[in-house]
C-alpha cells in the first residue's frame, strides 16, 4: 500500500510541478517516485530471501546508493542551470523577434536578451532599427507601444529597447549598406550584420557584425570584416562591433 500511494503521490505532484513549471515541486514529485522505487525493491530482496534464502540486501544497498545519488546530481544540475542561466526558449524568442517587427516602423529586431526571474516571470532587451527619419516623440511612442505588445502576447516586460537608425534620406549611403552586407556576409562564420549606418559628414560607417560560436577565432573574422569593408571605403572612418548572437540555433 505504500508504495502504491507513493507512486500515485509522486506522480501527481509533478504533474502539478509541471502544471505550474515549479522545479521544486517536480524534485518532489521524482523524490516520491524513487521512495516508491526503494520500498518496492527491499520488498522484492525480502520475497527472495524468504523464498530462495539467498541475501541481496547489501547489493541491493549498494544500487539504491548509486541511484540516489545520480538523482540527487540530476536535480541539483538543473536548479544549478537556471540560477546560473540558461538559452532562452528558440520558440519565444522567435516570437518575439516577430511581433516587434510587425511595427511598420520597425526593420528588424537584434540583440534580445531575456533573464527568467521565475515562473512565467520575464524581463529582457531588445535592439530595434529603425528609419532616420523618426523624431523623438514618434520614437516613444513606438518604443512605448512595443513593450506594451510584447508583455500582452509574451508576459516579458522589455526594460530596455534600444535604437539602431538606418539611412532613408541618402541613395548613396542606402547602396552603400547593400555592398557592406554582401562583403559582410561573404566572410566564413558571420551570420549577418545590423545597425548599419553611414555619416557622410563625420566619414563613419558604422555596424554589428554576428559571428557564430563555431568559428575557431572569432576575433579574427571580426578583423577579416573590418579589412574587407576599409578596402572598399579607405575615406571612412570604422566603427563594426563584434555582436553575440545567443539565440544562433534559430533561423533568422
């Protein structure tokens, strides 16, 4: 009877643990389920050494000790994980990415970075680009309307959306960021490149560059980048930062 109310015992507590995605209840719920697991296999060692008179209990000792302490390993590393911190989920941060860039405004969103605090309990980043055109007040506005439609479809509070601009006004500096892109793209590991702008006035070229994890030196495709597009405008002056895409397992 003990070990039937233990397994039903555990198996409903982590139902609940997942209902509800708490770690602790869950813990309990394998916790009881291995109770059940222990108590069901001194019985079995007892029905063999009455039936059989054959001792199993030190070895039977020995595979609960082990089993337990693999347990006990397993909940601690993913308590560990969590607290340390983890990937964010590819399908949320997809989903995201997707509902700011559903602003007409908005031609693309970069850099999200979501913390769990809990529970169902988000705050994150976000870079946006957007039109050079774009006053202060227009740009609250759409900043404002953002954190609003993210937090009402995902429950994640933006605490921060920062701005990248992009030439609208200048033929020159809107083929410039096409020729960049290419030279950029073409370089082994860079998954892509945003915030690009061109300042005439100060001869800057400005961007980030994304290189992946699986590049050997990603400081040396980062160089790479940087004399492939000096090559191509020697009068400018360069400002390419070398950006962390954590979010690279998920097609952009």
């Amino acid at each position: 009877m003990a070990v039937l109310v233990k397994i039903l015992l555990g198996r409903y507590v982590k139902h609940v643990g997942e209902t509800v995605r708490s770690d602790s209840l869950m813990n309990s719920g394998q916790d009881a389920t291995l109770d059940a697991v222990i108590s069901a296999s001194t019985l079995a060692a007892a029905a063999v050494y009455l039936l059989f008179h054959v001792s199993l209990e030190a070895w039977l000792g020995a595979v609960i000790a082990v089993v337990i302490i693999k347990s006990g390993l397993e909940m601690l590393g993913d308590t560990l994980s969590k607290i340390l911190g983890e990937r964010a989920d590819a399908r949320l941060v997809t989903d995201i990415k997707s509902t700011i860039r559903q602003f007409p405004e908005v031609q693309g969103a970069y850099d999200l970075v979501i913390h769990n605090y809990g529970p169902d309990s988000y705050n994150g980043s976000v870079h946006i680009e957007v039109p050079d055109t774009l006053d202060a007040d227009d740009l609250d506005k759409l900043i404002r309307k953002i954190s609003v439609e993210v937090f009402r479809k995902h429950d994640v509070i933006l605490t921060a959306i920062g701005v990248y601009s992009f030439n609208t006004r200048d033929p020159e500096a809107a083929a410039a960021r096409e020729n960049v892109s290419k030279l950029v793209t073409d370089v082994p590991h860079v998954m892509g490149m945003h915030g690009f702008y061109m300042d005439k006035a100060e001869k800057t070229i400005r961007f980030d560059v994304v290189v992946s994890f699986d590049a050997a030196d990603r400081r040396e495709v980062h160089g790479e980048v940087c004399r492939r597009v000096q090559t191509a405008y020697p009068d400018y002056a360069l400002q390419v930062t070398l950006d962390t895409d954590f979010s690279e397992i998920i097609a952009e």
